[in-house]
C-alpha cells in the first residue's frame, strides 16, 4: 500500500499551492503547507476505498 503519510502531506501541499500560498512561508511557526492537514487528510482517506485495483475489488 502506498505511504498513507506521504500521500497526505502531497495532498496538504497542493491545496497549499492551489490557495495561492507557498508551501514553506512560516504561518503560526510552522510551514504553511501544514495548516492544510487536516482537509488533506480527510481527502486522501475518502478517497482511499476508490483506488484499490480491479483485482481487489469481489464481484
């Protein structure tokens, strides 16, 4: 299985990029990409149960 984490910070950085912010800016200490975890992660699991493989999925 992919890296769940990995995914999620991908996710997290693109929708940093997408609001027009770059990704590593500081906003409350942190790199601002970070302040996007929370959709990113909830994204990224709604849409885990939609990419298993043909052969994963019963009849």
């Amino acid at each position: 299985m992919p890296d769940l984490e990995r995914a999620i910070e991908a996710a997290a950085r693109a929708l940093c990029r997408l609001d027009g912010h770059p990704e590593n800016i500081k906003f409350e200490g942190k790199p601002m990409w970070k302040s996007y975890l929370s959709g990113a992660r909830t994204a990224v699991e709604a849409a885990i149960p939609h990419l298993r493989s043909a052969d994963d999925q019963s009849p």
